[in-house]
C-alpha cells in the first residue's frame, strides 16, 4: 500500500477517547533518539509531519497521524535516556506503559525501531519481551543501516536477527530511505 496522505490529528497524553475510536494503531516506539520521528516522515513522505530533534526525550506525548484516513501511527515517546527530570522521565514511561499494556486500546502492529550501529540493549530488549508477553505483534527496524560499514553491515543484522527468533527484521535507513518498501509491505498487509 503506497501512503497518500498523512496529516498531524493531536497528542495524547493520556486516556483519551480518540484511541478507541475503531481507527486501526500502527505505534512506532524506541529508545530516545533512535529516529523513531525520521522513520515516520520518510515512510508518509512528508518531511516535517513528525517532528524530529538531536534532543534527546523530544516526543513527550503520544502524536497521532491519520494515514490515508484509514490508519493511525502513533508515535510514541522514546524510552530510556532523554534530557529531563527523573519525574518527567517516569511520566513518560507510565504514558508508554499504560498504552500498551494497562489499557483496552489495541494496536495492529507494534514497530520496535532498534539503531543497527548499537543493536539491541537490554532496555531494547525488556521493551520487545514485554510487548511479546501482552501478545503485541511487533515488527522490528534496524534504523540507521547508513552508518553502518559495508563489512559490517551482514554481521550486525545477523546478530540482531539471532536475538529476536521469530521477529521481522528491516534493514532501515530513514536519511537514504532505504527500507521504505518493505517496511510498508509489512504494516499494511
């Protein structure tokens, strides 16, 4: 399915009765500064639709977009570093936490954005096993392949692979939109 549209709807910060609303969620998560943001503007195409920073802990809410005036993507703040208080930190990870699992809100795909040049850390970890244990479908993004080197290139996505049996994995670039067609496929069929 090729994206048309894509337009900003709200943030959420809470319960909200626009999550339930029968609108199928696509939720885009990751550690702080992963370029969970990136990877949303090159799918839709639109440059600016998710905002993007070098700040760590920018996402502070839940950014709805209505894709295609069928699907939401959610993008979700990141988790784990980010530039802010520990209160401000803990309020994020209560947002997450509720969202996908202290909440009746359902999503049709969970994507897990990973940094291919770090690969999994066990904070990337505890979040897939904890989104496999609610029963989420998850699809992982290995983003910023760019910067990885050639002969490195295999050995890193096969060692994300042997980490997390049973997973897709997409070899992603949001800079050189690399694994945009891919990606699609897998969110919308």
């Amino acid at each position: 399915m090729k994206i048309t549209s894509a337009k900003f709807v709200k943030g959420v910060v809470g319960d909200d009765e626009i999550l339930g609303n029968g609108i199928p969620q696509i939720a885009f998560i990751g550690r702080s500064n992963v370029g969970k943001s990136s990877v949303i503007n090159s799918l839709t195409g639109v440059k600016d639709l998710a905002r993007t920073s070098s700040f760590p802990g920018r996402t502070q809410e839940i950014n709805l977009f209505l894709i295609n005036k069928k699907y939401y993507f959610a993008d979700l703040p990141g988790y784990g570093f980010a530039q802010m208080s520990k209160d401000d930190r803990a309020g994020l990870a209560e947002l997450i936490n509720s969202y996908f699992f202290h909440s009746t809100y359902e999503q049709k795909i969970v994507v897990l954005i990973i940094d291919a040049v770090v690969g999994f850390t066990d904070t990337d970890m505890g979040m897939l096993h904890a989104l496999e244990d609610a029963g989420k479908d998850v699809v992982i993004i290995a983003n910023k392949i760019d910067k990885l080197k050639t002969n490195e290139f295999k050995k890193q996505i096969k060692k994300i692979d042997d980490m997390t049996v049973g997973h897709i994995i997409i070899p992603y670039s949001a800079m050189k939109k690399i694994g945009i067609k891919e990606v699609l496929k897998e969110l919308f069929k």
